[in-house]
C-alpha cells in the first residue's frame, strides 16, 4: 500500500528510509477534536478506480514528493487493533461505529489519544469528518509505516531545481550542465570559498553540489548530490 506525502521533506536518496522515518512518538498528546494534533503524517490518495489500484498504485497530492507503503490498512470491524496498522473506514456505517467508540460528543469530535491506544493511523474514504478529504490518512505512530518510495510522475510534473555548486566543481558543472540541456526549470548559486562551510552546515550536506527541489507547497527539499540529482533524473524517465 503506497502513499505520498507532502509535508514531511526528504533528504539524501541513499540515506532516505533513515532520514524520511517519522520520529513520532508514541506517548505523544493526540487531543480531542475533528483532527489529531501533534506530530501526525498526513497522506492523501487520488480516489482509487478499483481494488487493484487502491491497493498497489502510488498516490500523491498537490506536495507530494515521496511515498510511504502502509504496513497494515484494516477495515473497521474486520481486524485486531494494532499500534502498526491503519483503520481504515469504508462507509458512514463504519464511522458511525467508529464514532460511537471514540467519539466525545454528537458534533463527531473525536477522542485521539483513545484512537491512539490501539490504531497507528486512521483513514476516512470519505469526509465523514469536517476538513477531511477522501481518500485521506493521518498517521501517528511510525512503526504503521514501512517502505519508502519516490513519486517520479509528480516530481517530473512539478519539478524546479534549486543547486548551489562551486565553479570549479567538475560535479556541479555537470549538475547544471543536465539542467540546462534537458530545459529542467532551475536556479543556481555559486557558493564561494569562505562560504563553504556555512553552506555544508546549514544544509547538512558535506560535498558539492547541494541539489534541491521546490514543490507548490514553496518549500525546498534536499535531493543530495550530483549522484542523486542523476538517480532522481533516472526515475522520473521511467
């Protein structure tokens, strides 16, 4: 089961299952209302057109850069409670049991920290509740997350690159180089030498270049290097 994600940046392709993992935690306040608060990855999907592709295809929104496959997606009243999986409700009937159980008022409000003690996440097929899109997943406990994958298609659709590189850089001549040849919208800066450092820091990244991505969502996130610029490059062809 695969989702996107847009909220959570992703930082050096060979270094991503470490660096994507959530650090959510289990003792974490949820609070009472339509939404969970806290730490919550918020994963949405396009509406499935059937089983197969609910089950198997990357799904993505407007941020999306990444994707999660979920461990467990358990249909109200057909599984165990788990702290890994997701309960997913499939129709009003369902949330309305769902909202019976969890539920602290006739205004649907929900008890999360009550959610939380048995279920890793919770989506809705539908907006049963209020700022709920269909199809849409919060998830609190990391451990209901497992692999993680790119969403090329959205990031070839959406795709500007920020780099910053040293002109004498062979690795970021070449970085620009592809860009400009492959007409790939981009911004580049030329870090200079007393600049280095402060550069390595603030980024997190010891070598050069620094290749970013920039969503809709206006936020930059951290391809990595030349090699990952060129792995990224790789997947958003197939």
């Amino acid at each position: 089961m695969s989702l996107c994600v847009g909220e959570y940046p992703y930082f050096a392709f060979r270094k991503r299952d470490e660096a994507l993992k959530p650090k959510l935690s289990k003792s974490q306040k949820l609070g009472i209302g339509y939404k969970p608060s806290g730490a919550v990855v918020w994963l949405t999907r396009s509406t499935p057109k059937n089983k197969e592709e609910w089950t198997n295809k990357p799904i993505q929104e407007n941020r999306v850069l990444v994707g999660y496959h979920l461990k467990n997606l358990i249909e109200y009243g057909k599984g165990d409670a788990s702290s890994d999986a997701v309960l997913f409700i499939n129709n009003k009937r369902e949330f309305e049991l769902f909202s019976k159980m969890y539920g602290v008022d006739e205004q649907n409000k929900i008890d999360w920290d009550k959610v939380r003690k048995q279920w890793g996440g919770l989506e809705l097929r539908a907006s049963y509740l209020p700022e709920w899109q269909p199809y849409r997943a919060a998830v609190w406990n990391s451990s209901a997350l497992e692999d993680i994958e790119l969403c090329p298609k959205s990031l070839k659709e959406r795709a500007i690159f920020i780099t910053y590189g040293l002109p004498y850089c062979p690795y970021s001549v070449d970085v620009l180089t592809t860009l400009k040849q492959l007409k790939i919208p981009h911004k580049n800066y030329y870090v200079k030498e007393h600049e280095k450092e402060y550069y390595k820091e603030l980024h997190g990244w010891e070598t050069f270049p620094h290749v970013f991505l920039v969503g809709k969502d206006d936020k930059m996130h951290l391809v990595g290097g030349s090699d990952d610029f060129h792995a990224l490059l790789r997947s958003m062809a197939n």
